[in-house]
C-alpha cells in the first residue's frame, strides 16, 4: 500500500523485518522529544499529559482527536479511516499514515516534548514511532502507567466528561472534568450536566483493560529490542505526584535539549 501523503512505501509487517523510512522533507523545530505515555483505562494518563502541558509545556497528540481533524480537513483519503475493529481501532497502515502526516510533513506542529496520550497500541506502533523519531533525530521514551485492576475500574466508574465545556464532532469528550462539590452530577466549571465516556460503558471498558494486557508484553520487548528508555510509574498515588515522577523521567530522556525541559525540573 502506498502512502496517502508521499512517495514513499508503507510499513508493514513485523517490526523486526520493517526498515527505517525514507527520509523526506521534514517541517517544524528538531528535536522534539516523543514521550509515549501507555496504561489501562483509567489509569491516569490524560490528567498526567494535562499536568505535562501545564508544567512542562508539552504537547499532547491524541490519535483519534488527529485522525478526525485530518478527516475533516481532507488530509488523508476518506477510506483509510474505516475500521471493523469492535473498539474503533483503525489499521496499523492508517496508523502509520497517521503518524507521517502529524510529524514528517508538518501537519501537527509543535516543538519541545510530544507527549502521545494512550500510544502506541501495539508493538508495531511503538515500531513506527521509534522510525520517525529516528527520522527527526529526537528521542523517544515510552512511560508505562500501572496501578491495581481494582484502582483503575473504581476510577473508570466515576470518572466524567462535560460536553459543554469539551464539545465533540463525534459526541465522544474525552478530558476528565472536575464536578461541582455540591452536585456531583454537574461541571464545576460550567454547571452543564456531567455524562460518561463513551469508552467507559459498562459494556465496553473489560474489552479495552483485556486489549490492553494482551498487546502489553509485546510492547516492553519490542522497547527492549529497539534499546528504547522505558519506565514503568506507579499510578496508585495521588496524581500530583504521578505527574512529578513522570516530569523527572522525561528530565532524564538521553539526549533530550535542555531548551525541552525547563530547569526547574532538571
């Protein structure tokens, strides 16, 4: 399959037996430094990347929230964001085009930390990110969220989003939002009522936790074969400190400028 934003072959199969991409044309500020933030449902991860934005002035990449902007704007063919997956997942051909267009050509800009919230799914993903760090000579680490199965389901529960503060082409908001003290039930920010993420359903999140412990093992060995920093932070705590400890991490990434992370965190 061609790729739908340049001359050059997709990637496909293994991760062992895919070479490293054709350099095109780059866009935007070198380095940037990529952190893949992956955990359960629940876990954490967006309050974490929201801590990161504020703190460190990272930016965070989400897939799906790239995937429908570049669906509206007519970025990439129509056709490659169909999916039979039972959880929405698109193809890893997708995903790959995904990722060319967002960091080779410039669609996505954005300088300093990248931090991707909830990637890569799978091995062959952590595969293409680690290709196109290469390409744009930026370091990459990959930081494992983990907490107990009973931790995160108890957060999945209640957690909410606001669909008045965070308005969705898809009706699926994503952000955690903070409920008023005294009605729990509403924004404490806009007092519009509080709903469920459509990921949480009752009859959805048991899938995402086991697609999710499956794909697991295959991403730490393909991080150990690729000889990629990986951290794995205990995300039981409170999420003040979560975010702390991952801030010191990404202070740590080899090779990172020291214009990426501010000294204060150094």
């Amino acid at each position: 399959m061609r790729s739908p934003v340049g001359d050059h072959q997709s990637l496909t199969g293994t991760p062992a037996a895919r070479p490293l991409l054709p350099r095109p044309r780059l866009f935007g500020e070198l380095p940037t430094a990529f952190v893949a933030l992956i955990g359960p449902p629940a876990v954490g991860k967006s309050t974490v990347a929201a801590a990161l934005a504020e703190e460190v002035g990272a930016t965070t990449f989400r897939l799906r929230e790239f995937a429908q902007q570049s669906r509206i704007a007519g970025l990439l063919a129509a056709e490659l964001f169909a999916t039979t997956d039972p959880l929405g997942w698109f193809p890893d051909g997708t995903v790959d085009a995904l990722l060319r267009a967002a960091f080779l050509y410039g669609r996505f800009p954005a300088e300093g930390v990248i931090v991707l919230e909830s990637f890569p799914g799978n091995a062959v993903q952590l595969h293409l990110l680690h290709d196109i760090g290469r390409l744009r000579g930026a370091p990459l680490m990959v930081v494992e969220l983990d907490a107990a199965p009973e931790v995160v389901m108890t957060r999945a529960r209640a957690r909410r989003v606001c669909p008045t503060c965070e308005p969705d082409p898809t009706g699926d908001p994503h952000a955690p939002a903070a409920a008023d003290p005294d009605a729990p039930e509403r924004c404490g920010r806009c007092d519009g009522a509080l709903a469920r993420r459509c990921s949480d359903r009752l009859d959805v999140i048991p899938a995402r936790f086991g697609r999710y412990r499956h794909r697991l093992d295959a991403i730490r060995t393909c991080a150990t074969q690729l000889d990629m920093p990986y951290r794995r932070i205990h995300a039981s705590a409170d999420r003040a400190a979560v975010a702390s400890a991952v801030r010191s991490e990404i202070a740590s990434i080899p090779g990172i400028r020291t214009a990426a992370v501010p000294s204060s965190i150094r």
